[in-house]
C-alpha cells in the first residue's frame, strides 16, 4: 500500500494554546480517513496543516512521498491535493457548469479549455449534477451546494480529497446521499479525509479512523474498535450523549 498522506509529529500553536501537538499519521492510497473529536480538538487544524493554509510551529507533511511542509497550497493543490470547505463558497452568478471548470483550471496550469471541460463535465458526472450544469449556483439547496462544492475539488484531479464537515446541516435523507456520494468519489480512485460529527456516517464510511482530544491523538483505528475505547467515550461519546 502506498501512502498518499504522511503526517510526522505535526504541530502548531496559536499563542500559549496547542491547538495541535505532536500529531502523526499515514493515510494510504484508497482508504476513508476520518478524523473525529470534541470541538476544538485540533481536527480542522490538522486538514489546514495538510493543505497548506497553516504553517506547522513544527514537524512535516509529506503528500504522495514529497515533502511539502513548505509548499503553498496551490503548489499542494497542483500535486494532487483536493480540498472541500464545511462553509461552501460558490460563484453565485455563475453557472455550475463554470464553476467547476474554474476549479478544472485552478487545479492544472496550462489545461486546455477542452481539457479544463471533460474534467468539468466528469466531475459533475460523478456528482450527480449533470442536468444542473447551467443552473445558476444561487439557486442551489444546500446538499446541491455541498455536492457542487465536491465537484469543483474534484475538477483538480486530486489523488486525496479533504472533506471538513461535509455533512453539516443536512437532513438524514440528504446524509445517506453524502455519504453515497463519497463512496462514488472513493470509487474514481480519490483517497478521502475527512471531518465527522455524525458518528453514524463515520461509521458507515471510514476505513480508519484518528481520534482526536485537545490536540493530541487519542488513539487510531478502525470505528469498532475506537469506539470500544475507554478514552474515546470519555473524551467524546459522553460529551456528545450528554448533550
Ligand atoms: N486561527 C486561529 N487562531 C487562534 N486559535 C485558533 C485558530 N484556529 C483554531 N484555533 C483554536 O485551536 C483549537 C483547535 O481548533 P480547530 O482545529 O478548529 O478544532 P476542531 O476543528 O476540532 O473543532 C481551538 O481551541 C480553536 O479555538
Ligand atoms: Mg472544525
């Protein structure tokens, strides 16, 4: 198995607080990585770590064998790195169809139009968006945000895809479409991380999952096991029955 994703002792601090520290990990290609712990653990942290928009207070990142602690995240991005936000940013006055050749273009310098558009029309394939390709993104519902917010990370041909909280305010109905949905990105051949409250979609969808609490890694596994973890449902399942 290769490794798409190699955290080694990742750290960083805001001022006095470790929002992350001393945190390693391996994701290998073709895997479901999730991420979980209470608010404030460190996990968006760790994905903005892994995509460049932070600069780790110490340790490395290595994406596909390459070091890339320094790179920016375009240069991530261009090395096979996808990201998708929990708050989904389209351009609203754009169709969907032009919203993710943007991300098509973003993610390839010197892509050519044609090009830029089969991996357009690819991504909204797999989205399931096809016949909303000329739809303003104004006037999406939030699951067809959510799916359109995939499909322009997926225009970049990433080898991994981030996923933060992707689920976030949708209803059960709409949460097994997502979860649907990854599955079928899986199956293109993107290795996924991704960020999850809803224990029931962590458990139908992550290989393996890292469990975090203030800061540090609690333990690593597969969801039965961490979920039998002593430490686990002290530091999160209690907290999340409790409230
Ligand atoms: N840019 C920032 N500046 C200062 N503190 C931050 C910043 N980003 C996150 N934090 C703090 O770091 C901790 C971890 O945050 P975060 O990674 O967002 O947690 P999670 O995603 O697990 O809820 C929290 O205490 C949060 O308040
Ligand atoms: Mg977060």
């Amino acid at each position: 198995m290769s490794v798409v994703i190699r955290a080694t002792a990742l750290a960083k601090h805001f001022g006095g607080l470790a929002a992350v520290d001393d945190v390693s990990f391996e994701v290998e290609a073709g895997e479901i990585f999730a991420i979980i712990g209470p608010n404030g653990a460190g996990k968006t942290t760790i994905l903005n770590l892994v995509s460049g928009l932070l600069t780790p207070t110490a340790g490395r990142v290595e994406l596909l064998g390459r070091d890339v602690t320094a790179a920016s995240p375009a240069q991530r991005c261009h090395a096979g790195l996808g990201r998708a936000f929990q708050v989904v940013q389209p351009f609203p006055e754009m169709t969907l169809r032009e919203n993710v050749l943007v991300g098509a273009l973003f993610g390839t310098p010197g892509l050519s139009r044609a090009d830029a558009e089969h991996r357009a029309d690819e991504a909204l394939e797999v989205t399931g968006l096809t016949a909303l390709s000329a739809v303003d993104a104004e006037d999406l519902t939030l699951m067809q945000e959510k799916r359109l917010e995939i499909a322009r990370a997926l225009a970049t041909k990433p080898s991994v895809l981030l996923l933060d909280e992707v689920m976030a305010g949708l209803r059960p109905a709409e949460a097994r479409d997502a979860i649907g949905l990854v599955k079928a990105v899986r199956d293109q051949g993107v290795t996924i991380v991704f960020i999850e409250h809803v224990m029931p979609v962590v458990r139908d969808l992550a290989d393996r999952v890292l469990v975090m609490d203030h800061g540090k890694v609690l333990t690593e596994g597969r969801y039965a096991e961490v979920t039998q973890d002593a430490r686990v449902i002290e530091a999160y399942l209690g907290k999340e029955d409790a409230a």
